[in-house]
C-alpha cells in the first residue's frame, strides 16, 4: 500500500503543474480533461477544458491532481505535505520557490530539533513543510 496525495485546485491545475514540474524538477505523467468524459454534459462550457485527472512525478515525490467538480467545497486547513531533505540548499531553494506569491508562516529557519525548518502555503493554497535534518558528520 502507498499514500499518494491528490491535489484539488480552483480551475488552475494546469498552471500549478507546470510551476511544481519546474520547482522539483519533474513532469505530468497523464492528463485527462472532462471533455469527452461522463462529467462532460454536467459541467459548464468553459470547464470543459479543465483538468479532470493528473500524475505528477519527480524524481523523489508523485501525486495526483485536479480542478475538481465546481462549486464542490472541501475543508481546509487539515493536512500539509511534507518535503524532507539533508541538503541544505535544496531545501532552501524549494522553500524560497513554493512561497514565491503565496506566504509563508514559518520562516526556513534553524530549529530546537537540530534542523532546519519551515511553513508555507504556494500560491495555489497547498501547505508545505520543509525540513532539512542536519546532516551527521
């Protein structure tokens, strides 16, 4: 068994993709639209276009994503993923590229756990944390 999130964005999954295919470095494995779908004559003209179903895949991380259905709500605010790393620069540098127009309510910074540690929420409304482990020596 494995957990693999999956990402619901307002209309712009596409444009989320391809900022995450370039802050880690990967691509979308599949993209299906609602176009051509069952869902098709349910939704408005315009959505027709969205994306209905993506993978995405990096070299260490994958998920899942979507527009959604619109008008759909979810709760927020319960979950967040999770980076983690022993490279220093790596782990600042996606740090400084997700909060780049979203905002960040931690600071990457030194931590009481011996690492260095991080929140934020990108531009699109998902959470991060960033953790770097202090590499032993």
């Amino acid at each position: 068994m494995e957990l693999e999130p999956y990402l619901f964005f307002d209309g712009n999954c596409e444009e989320a993709l391809a900022f995450y295919a370039d802050v880690f470095g990967g691509e979308v494995t599949s993209l299906h639209r609602f176009e051509g779908s069952p869902m098709e004559s349910q939704l408005p003209p315009d959505y027709k276009t969205k994306v209905m179903h993506a993978n995405f895949e990096a070299p260490t991380l994958r998920f899942m994503a979507s527009d959604g259905i619109p008008g759909t709500k979810r709760s927020g605010g319960r979950i967040s993923l999770s980076l983690g790393t022993r490279d220093v620069s790596e782990a600042e540098g996606v740090f400084k590229r997700l909060s780049e127009g979203g905002s960040v309510s931690m600071p990457f910074q030194d931590t009481f756990w011996g690492a260095k540690f991080g929140m934020l929420t990108d531009r699109y409304g998902i959470d991060w944390m960033v953790n770097c482990e202090a590499s032993s020596s």
